[in-house]
C-alpha cells in the first residue's frame, strides 16, 4: 500500500511514518500543503494522513480539491482543535475519519487499518487465492494453517496482485504500490521480489504468471492455461 502522511510537525510526521513502514506500507511525506496537493494529482495513493492545520494551503483546502478531482482516496483527518464545526465541515469536505491530536499510536493504527480494510473488496481483511490465505490486517500470508515467512516487500508485491487477483498488474504497479519517493528501487528489483514470492507460493499450487510486456497476473496454478 502507498499512503500519503501531510503533517507539519516532524516530530508527530516521524513517527506516523516509521509506524506505517514497520507495517511494510511505502510511505511519502509531504509538510506542506502545496506538496501534499501535487502529490495527491500525481499519485495514486491508498490512503491519506492529512493534518488540518498547515502551513500555506490548510488541510481544508487540500480535502477539497481532492475530492474536486473525482479521487475516492480514503482520508483520515488529523487535528488539534477538537471543534465541532471543523469535524462537520471536514465530513462535508469528503474526510473518512478523524484523529483529534494528541493520540496515542495504537489507535492511529486502528484507524488506518480500518480504512484501508473499508476500501477492500474483503470486509474481513483477507483475500483467498487457492490456498493461500492473504490477511491484510496482520501483513501475513498462509499456506492453509501455515505461515509463508515474506519479507516486507515480498508481502507488499503479494497484497497488490491479489487485491487484483485475476487481472493483470503491470511492473510500474508494482513499483508505485511498493515505494515512496525515498526508495531506491527500480524495475529489477520487482522482478526479484516477483521470483522469490513465486517460489514461495509453488507449493500451495498459487501461481504468479508472466504476461510478457504486460505484467503479472496471480491466480490458482493450471487455471486459464
Ligand atoms: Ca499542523
């Protein structure tokens, strides 16, 4: 997943981050909200961490012309004023949920979780691909009862197919589901990730096929051909 933290105060932006990427999500940060808005009409973010209160153009503004645009992105608003007219006109504005600071960080990952699990096709937070059972919420992947051992990355590249499961996925998906804008990784190292992970689901009969120019497509093994 690629989320979006727009937070001013580095203290507070540091560790929503460094929870998000323990959590193997990629991570971009944006302080201000001229960048957070370039950001958002350039990529196609899971999900959005917006402070009300910065510096320039206010969170307010950014929530709005997100939503001007068409973009369904699930927002989670933070703010230090617990008024109740900023939590209507943030809610009129199209925000998904709130986070009056200060906050504790379990919570704040509750709530990330649960609108990341709002946006997928499985309410239950797990996708089922044959055998194996992919469990959004706890980043872990099953083979029946036992667990496939992935690295962040791998999980990440698995979590993208099979939200598309059936469908094709292109490399530069991949690419952009899996990095932030401090990432050192490029179009090889998604095909290593895609082989490892490939390897790792064989004996669960899950296979990752290779459309050539096209990208990756994950299904049951032998189905389609
Ligand atoms: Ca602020």
């Amino acid at each position: 997943m690629r989320l979006l933290i727009v937070e001013d105060d580095p203290v507070i932006a540091d560790a929503l981050i460094r929870a998000l990427r323990a959590h193997g999500h990629a991570v971009d940060h944006a302080a201000d909200g001229a960048t957070a808005d370039r950001a958002l009409g350039q990529y196609p973010y899971d999900l959005v961490v917006l402070d009300l209160g910065l510096p320039g153009l206010d969170g307010m503004d950014v929530l709005r012309r997100v939503r001007t645009r068409g973009s369904h992105v699930p927002v989670l608003v933070l703010t230090a004023r617990d008024a109740l007219e900023d939590r209507v006109s943030g809610l009129d504005a199209g925000a998904d949920d709130y986070l009056v600071k200060p906050f504790d960080l379990p919570e704040f990952e509750a709530r990330v979780r649960a609108l990341l699990r709002r946006r997928d096709a499985s309410p239950t937070g797990r996708i089922e691909i044959g055998a194996v059972i992919v469990d959004l919420d706890g980043r872990r992947a099953y083979h029946g009862a036992q667990r496939i051992e992935l690295s962040a990355r791998e999980f990440g590249v698995l979590e993208t197919l099979a939200r598309r499961a059936g469908r094709v996925v292109s490399k530069e998906q991949l690419l952009e589901s899996l990095t932030g804008w401090d990432d050192d990784v490029g179009l090889n190292a998604i095909e290593v990730y895609v082989h490892r992970l490939r390897k790792k689901l064989e004996p669960a009969g899950v296979d990752i096929r290779t459309l050539r120019g096209l990208g990756y497509l994950i299904d049951k093994a032998g189905v389609g051909g």
